[in-house]
C-alpha cells in the first residue's frame, strides 16, 4: 500500500526546513526589535468565532466540521479572530499590547500557485494605540521585514487610507461610499469600461463615475500624492490628510518611505477596516498580494470586549517563498555539521564516543558512525551531511595517544593527540 | 457575546510562550548537537494513514473528519506515521536519517492534569540504522535533554528490550508471549494478586504466572541486573544480553548511565516496538509518563517502504511542565526590552523615531510611546516591559543636542549627546 499526503499540505525535509526556518528567524528577528512579543494561540476554534467577522460565506473556505462531542469547529484560517477573543476577556493586558506569532493556518480552497491548504502565517499587531505613531509603526516593521528578506527593492507597499477614501467619495457627492467601496477593492479584476459600468449599475451617473475613477487612479509617492489629494478636495478631509502627511514624517524616520506609496485604490474588501490599510505587492505584477494589513479598531468590540483600537498585518510562506525564488534570493540550506568522528573498528568505539561526547558538550554539532560502516562509507556519509572536519579513530593511531583530524575542504590531515584534540578542533 | 475557547486547549501570552519557547530551545539545542535535523511534515493526513498503524480504536480518540471533498482526514496525533510515509517514498534519503520536530498535535479524549487536546510534541527519530550505536545515542540524547530542563535528578529512564523479554519469557516455557506482555504492559494498574490472575486467565499455570512476575519485578541499575538475568537465563539469551552489554558500555562513555535503569516491565504495549523500549518516569511517581520510545524496525515497511529500522521518542509539553514547576525550574519568563524611548511632546517625534531607528539597527529591542501618553504613563510602561534604559527626549535638553538616558535598575540618569546615545546605549 502506497500513502500520499493530503493535496494542499506539504512535507519539509532538513535543507527545505532550514531555509524556512532562516526565513522565519529573519522576520521574527526584524518584529522583535520593534518589540512584538511572541504569542501562540489554538490552532482550532468554536465556528462562531469566525462567524462573528467574516461571515458565513468565508467560513465555507475553512477546515470547519463537528467533533466528537457535536460542537462545531473550525481550524483557524487567521489568528485575528483569536486574538480578538483574548483581548476581550483579558481586561488586565498592558497596552499598548504588540503581539506576534508564526504558525500555521488552514483554507479549505483550490489549491493552485501561492495558495494552499496548510501554510504558515505570521501575524503582527498592535492592540490599544489608535495613533498615527502605531501605523507608522507597523508599516516600518513590514518595510524592515521586506529589507531583511533582501526584497525591498522588488515590492511597493500600497497604502491608503479608508476614511479618507471616503471623505473624498463624499466630497464628490457620493453617498452609498460602502457599495462604491466594494466595487474598488474589486477593479483590479476589471477593465476601465467594465468598472465604470459596474459603478452605474450600482446608481453612479456616468460623471460620478468618473470622478471615482479618477479617485482610485491616484498611485504614487506619497507627498506628491498628498498634494494632488489637497487640491482635489480642496479644505475638506482636513483631518484625514493631516495624519497622511504625519504617517509620511514618520515613515521617513524610520527610513521606509521610500518603499511606500499611496494607492487610493487600496480599500480591502473585508468590512472590518477602519483607518489605514495597505498591502505589499511584487513590482512586476506576477504575484498575488504578498501581505496585507490595516487598522481594524472596531474588532475587538466585535468580540465582546472593550473598544481596543488595533492596527497589523499578516503574511503567509507561500507568496514570498516564490518571490524570493525568482529573485534569486532564497537561502538554499545545505546540511551542516561541525564533526564528524569516524571509528575505523569496532573496537575503538569508547573513545569514540567519549570523543563524540566532549564534542558536544562544547555545543558543536556532531555525528559518529551508527551503522558499523568502512572508512570510505563513512566519508561519503561525512561528506553528505556537510561535516566541517572528520576525526579518524583508528587503533594504531589510539596506541600512541592519538586521532587524525581531516579538514574536508582542504583535504588536510593531522595527527592530534587524544588530549588536545577537543581544545583543537572547536 | 461573549466567546470561549476550546477545552483541551490553550493561549499562550508573551510571557508563558516566552518560558514555551526557552523550553523548545533548550530541547532543540541539544538535539541539534547530535545531529538531528528540523522537519516539517503536515498537520493532517489521510485517516487511513493512521489506521495501518494504530487500527480503528485508537483513530477514535483522534480529531477524524470529512472533509469538504469527502476524504476522511486526521489532524495528527503524533508524527511517527508521516515520517514513515515519507520514508517510504522517498529513496534518496543518506542513511541514517536523524529527524527532529516540534510542532502541535491534537488528541480527542477527555481532558486531565497533563492530558490536552492540543499540545506540542518533539519527536527525535533515527531511520536507517539498526545498531547499538543507535540505541545509545537515542538514549543518550534523551538524558541530554532532562539534564538541560534541569529535571535529571528528578527522573529516571527505563529501558528494557522486547527481544530479551521474549527469550526469557521462551525459556520459562511460555509460548503465548504476545499475550503475557499485553498483561505486563498492563501491569501498573494491577495489585500483584489481580496481575498473577490475569496470567491465570490466559492459560499460564501458577508456577508460571509467578516466574513471569519475578521476571517482570527486575528493576534496577543496569549492570547489576543484567548478571541477575544472565544467572536467570544461564546460557540463553545471549544475544540479547550481548547488546543489552554493549549498550551498557556506550551510555557509560556518554556519562547517562547513572539515569538509565533496567525495567523488565516496560514492554510499551503497542506491538510495533521491535527492541529497545523505554519510558522516562518521574522518581516520585506523581505524574504521567514523561516520555517514551523504542525501536521499531517494521513500521516504514508497513507503510509500503522498504525495511528501514528506526528507533526514536517523543516527548510532549504537558507533562515535564508539570514537574519542571513541581521541581521549581520552570522558566519564569518576564519580559524585557533593552530601551524604552521617551518622546516628552509630541513636537520631539522626529528626533524620537530616528534614535528608536537607529538603536533598532544595532540589533536592540526598542520600544516608544504609541499612545501620546505624560511622561509617568510611558514610564511605567517602560517598566511593565522590563526596559533596562529610557532614553527621555525633552525639547530643552534637545536644543542642546542632548538627552537623558536613564537606567530603569539603579535609577540614575545621565545627560548624553545625540550623537554618542546610540554608541553609549548599545
């Protein structure tokens, strides 16, 4: 009998796990200097958890069933919701909270280019700080991120802002903003004709359509876009173009400004967001969104607790592990190992060990022969899981006090002596 | 509304996942140094996958459903099956193969003191290899890993090996062995007479039921109780005790010989194990069975592989926090953060982000003020984060080119130019 894994999940052997896990500690490394804190959380939930936020509808596309004991259940496809619970039921956390995790989450969906069925996410968020300071914050963080997964260069980050976008609408005259709301965050799927169609359709004159897509069609650096929005606007949305252009200040302190720029097109669908939103795009525009985020201030009430501004953004393995392949940037991880100990005979195995022992206790990695194998097999063996330096036990060596300790990139060899042979090869 | 999570399961915040985390980095460490590689296999399988194995008994007490396309799926209960299924099918892996893993499992049955539905698990295998040598390192590196945790004194590790039990076992006559080791596997529960029953029952007479229990009851230092067997099996056995020796002389040259005891009663009752088994207890028998592992060489063939023997453990999370809190060294884990950034005004927010920014490059864990807040709000925030230093940027020290750098410990403060701050503070 022949067994597969499931379609959607994947197996990690040594060097595909290690290039993840460099990956992994380079994000966690660039999140905890800004002092994120690491968390973890169930990875199954009550189904209504994630009923209350996204909706029936986007429950379908998860591993939801009943268990065993009949309740309904739902493997999280996002920590969000989870985080929302705590929040709420956790009166006594210091705020501002800043919290992340990188774990793994769940879609039941088509699994095609970049999406699967089992993937890592990290979430990073900052709950209890509505100022401009904390979006500054949690942009930096994803530029910083971006930086040390040597991508800066082949992304934007595309911000926006909601309540400016709507300020704006509102200017122009429009007042179903939401509707007009959904039909932008789905223009990346039409053509020009096609959005202006759909934005009659939901009872937009042909004018206002138009002015709506001038809107979106606003994309650039962001103080130069701030100037065209003031002159659009003129005096209005004073207060939404004012924490604009203080974002702006700080992104530039921070040194990522030039990463960033202002997309009016960027709204996220998902109804939960309240201010800022942004999403991190490949620059050749092959790739789905590779992160996205925003401010989500009425969530946390959502969930029954107290009004907890939040601000974040989550990213998944899969989007940027193809970016960085095809950049050219992705660690590819050979297996390494400090030593490797080589007993020519069975009967030199006491040393060996002990060898193999003191080894370890001075923390390097190291490995022996577990499969009684010749001189040359062991070499090959040494030589397949990347060992830095083989010591060869062999009796006659032994008898004088003595190991020989092969360097395997040079070739070299030397004759150490049992005593100093620690001391020499750490 | 108010929203709960599961039982079974558990949040962990900043600090507890801090304490997790220096755990599974202690464990890891080790691990590492003997040459065992991270993996990353699926969170779900197939239900079949679990059914070859374990049969449909134990599947009940896993979290088993359909999922949307109709498969029968199993969020795993413990990795050993993936690993196998890999193995199985991947023919290019250099023998041995050393796997570790540390990632979530889940089981569904009821919850208890060290018993969750959800909970981390490591696994440490070695494929490939059926030595002694592979035995000791496998024990070898479990004592490791309990002297790391700072609980070696408070366990001790039984080993017994199934081959001995059953030669000793033949030599007392008994031809149903499988069916004795099921009772001796079930011994624990049992009060000596209702154990002498049990044999009884099924068919053994009583001299034989009392031989198997004088055979069961040998428990003690190694050496010691292997001359007991040799004197008890008087020439049989011998290959057994032949290995059971040299494994006896490898543990010596690690230095884990003195945790190992030998315990003719531990025969893990699954019927996979092939060799060596082996249960690490707590000395005062309060909690759970910490660990446990063996050899079993016939598993990867069962999953439709060639014959590749392996011989592993695992450990999970629940029960060695209990006793690494009974013990005391539990990891109190509080959370710290090297600087703290105090903007005194909104109008010093400028020079603030550049001092956070630079100190973030060189690697340091900063903080600032993201919620507007007076001076003595920000500083017990800084406090409550453990920050070792608050830099305070003030308008009138700035005029100078200067700001206070205050050392949250001792209290004292001192005038520092903006241009030394980053290299004073770091």
């Amino acid at each position: 009998m022949k067994f597969e894994s499931l379609k959607g999940f994947r197996d990690f052997l040594p060097e595909e796990m290690a290039a993840r896990r460099e990956i992994f500690d380079r994000v966690e490394n660039v999140v905890r200097k800004f002092g994120f804190r690491e968390i973890d959380l169930p990875s199954m939930e009550k189904m209504e958890l994630f009923e209350v936020k996204s909706g029936e509808e986007l429950v379908d596309q998860t591993y939801s069933f009943e268990d065993k004991g009949e309740r309904k259940v739902t493997l999280i496809p996002e920590q969000t919701p989870s985080r929302a619970r705590v929040l709420a039921s956790e009166k006594s956390l210091n705020q501002p909270v800043k919290w992340y995790s990188t774990s793994k989450r769940w879609r039941y969906e088509q699994t095609q280019k970049g999406r699967l069925r089992e993937f890592y996410q990290t979430d990073v968020d900052i709950f209890g700080a509505d100022s401009v300071e904390a979006d500054a914050e949690i942009i930096a963080v994803l530029v910083e991120t971006m930086r040390e997964l040597d991508v800066e260069d082949a992304v934007e980050v595309l911000i926006n802002d909601r309540n400016l976008v709507e300020e704006v609408l509102g200017k122009e005259g429009i007042q179903d903003k939401r509707e007009v709301m959904e039909v932008i965050d789905d223009r990346e799927k039409m053509s020009r004709k096609e959005f202006l169609g759909e934005l009659e359709d939901i009872g937009l004159d042909r004018g206002k359509a138009e002015s709506v897509e001038e809107i979106v069609c606003i994309s650039g650096p962001l103080s130069e876009k701030l100037r065209e929005l003031e002159r659009l606007v003129s005096g209005d949305a004073e207060e939404e173009l004012e924490r604009m252009k203080e974002l702006k200040g700080l992104l530039e302190g921070y040194g990522v400004l030039g990463t960033v720029k202002l997309d009016m097109s960027i709204v996220r669908g998902l109804d939960y967001y309240t201010g800022l939103v942004f999403e991190v795009f490949d620059k050749k525009g092959e790739l789905r969104a590779i992160c996205g985020g925003g401010r989500y201030d009425e969530l946390v009430e959502l969930f029954g607790g107290e009004e907890v501004p939040a601000v974040g953004f989550a990213i998944g393995d899969a989007v940027i592990e193809e970016l960085m392949r095809r950049e050219g940037v992705w660690p590819e991880e050979k297996l390494k190992t400090d030593v490797y100990v080589l007993p020519v005979s069975k009967s030199v195995r006491t040393e060996t060990t002990e060898i193999v022992n003191d080894l370890r206790d001075e923390d390097l990695v190291v490995e022996t022969d577990l499969k009684d194998r010749n001189v040359s097999a062991q070499l090959n063996y040494a030589n397949s899981i990347g060992a830095e330096k083989v010591i060869i036990v062999g009796e006659r060596d032994l008898e004088e006090g003595k190991v020989t300790v092969k360097d395997m990139e040079s070739g070299e060899e030397k004759l150490i002596s049992l005593e100093e042979v620690v001391e020499k090869v750490k």
